[in-house]
C-alpha cells in the first residue's frame, strides 16, 4: 500500500513585507510602554496649599501665643514647647469637615498630659480633652469624637493646646491657639472627593485653601508609607511653606 503524503508549501512572506509589520510591531509596543511609563511618572500629584483670600472673620482675635517656658527638658528656650500645625502667616485656618482633625507638635518635657479646648466666637466651649504626650514629644492627632456636636458652618472657632506640668494647668503652662472655621466646597468638588486617591484629596484640599482637611491625609499617608521619598518630601515642602520647618522631621506619634 502506498502512502502519499501531500506538503503544501511554506509560504514565506517576501522579506519587504516582513520588516515594515516587524517595525510596527516594535514601535507600537515601545510607545505602550512609554505612555505608561509616564502616566506612572505624572501620577504623583503636586499637592500645594492656596492661602484662604480675605481677612480673617471679624470675630478672631490673634494668632498663636506661647506661654512662659515651664516643665521643658531642653536645655535651649528657642524651640517652643507647643507648635500648633497651622500657617504661621495666618490667624485661621479652614476645614470642610463636621469634626476635624487637628495636629500639634509638643517638644520633648516632663509633662505627662496636655489639654486641648474649642470655643465659638463667644467664649462658649464647644469640647475639651486631656491627652497624655510622650516624653520624646512629636506630633499628635486630636479628632473630635462623634459625641460631639458638629462645627457649624462659616463660624469661627478658636483652638488651643496647653501642657499640664506636673499633670495640672497653671497660668504659665506653654500653651498655643488659633482659630478654624468650617466651610462647604462647591458641590461638583464635594462630590469627586470620595472617588479620589488620598494623595489626590489632599491636593484638592490644599487648592481649595482647606489646610486641616489637606494635612490630616498627608499625615494619614506618611505613617501608612514611612518610606515613599514623594509623600515625605510633599510632607516637607507643606510644613515648610506653612513657615514649620522646624518641625518637618518630627514623628507622628499617634
């Protein structure tokens, strides 16, 4: 029995023809991988802060103060004990939030808790907490519980932050204040906020002149990536601009 095998012959594209498809190939995969090389370059948001315009509402009154030097562990007076994280160019600052947070850094010192207290405009405290601080000092987080009563919104508040030495307040207890005041952003940008990445929160905040809102995610962000070089160099260039830079290398204990 014979067996007859039939071959068709391989068809071998003329090699003109072969080389253009070659080079569209390799050009279209390069330009893939260049587009995505920069999307992954321009994806790391430019967060700034814009300075609330106008003056301050008319019911504030100064900036922030210090109190006489007490309970320090520092042999050098030039650093104050409580810095609160707020423009130094500026008696207020802004939030969008019901109950924000706020940062304050305290140095190093014997004091084994501090104080914190909201008012409105008319004297009339709104909340008030006692916290412990950590004898190495740093920065730390006061969020208003839900048990409290939200921030009205485009009122004034003033805040304020005293050390308790020996774990009591005393008229020369180191002590900061200034003012915040709760605003609403436009609803477009109110409702594109929570589809946001944190990162990018943060620089909507920061373009909308809401500092509290703006800094509480970068906090949030460089304690969830101790080690990503952008956000710590972001947190940097915030504080510093914000008149901090004394305090940019300080930890977020809390």
């Amino acid at each position: 029995m014979r067996f007859i095998t039939s071959l068709k012959p391989l068809k071998i594209m003329p090699r003109n023809l072969v080389q253009p498809w070659l080079i569209r190939s390799i050009l279209v995969g390069l330009i893939s991988s260049l587009a995505g090389w920069q999307s992954v370059g321009t994806a790391l948001t430019a967060v700034r802060f814009e300075p609330p315009r106008g003056n301050a509402p008319t019911e504030t009154k100064g900036g922030a103060s210090r109190g006489d030097i007490a309970c320090t562990s520092l042999t050098s007076h030039d650093t104050p004990q409580i810095v609160l994280l707020t423009p130094t160019h500026s008696n207020y600052s802004l939030t969008t939030l019901k109950r924000p947070t706020f940062l304050v850094y305290v140095s190093p010192s014997s004091a084994p808790k501090a104080f914190f207290s909201l008012k409105n405009a008319k004297g009339q405290l709104h909340y008030r907490q006692a916290f412990p601080v950590p004898e190495q000092g740093g920065i730390i987080r006061i969020t208003l519980p839900d048990s409290t009563a939200p921030l009205a919104v485009n009122h004034p508040y003033e805040w304020g932050v005293a050390l308790m030495c020996g774990g009591k307040l005393r008229p020369n207890s180191p002590f900061a204040s200034s003012w915040v005041q709760r605003i609403q952003l436009a609803s477009k940008v109110d409702a594109s906020l929570p589809n946001q990445p944190a990162l990018e929160q943060a620089a909507i905040y920061g373009s909308n002149a809401v500092w509290h809102d703006m800094l509480a995610k970068l906090a949030t962000l460089k304690q969830q990536k101790p080690q990503d070089p952008a956000i710590a160099r972001t947190w940097t260039q915030i504080l510093d601009s914000a008149g901090l830079t004394k305090i940019t290398s300080a930890e977020i204990v809390n």
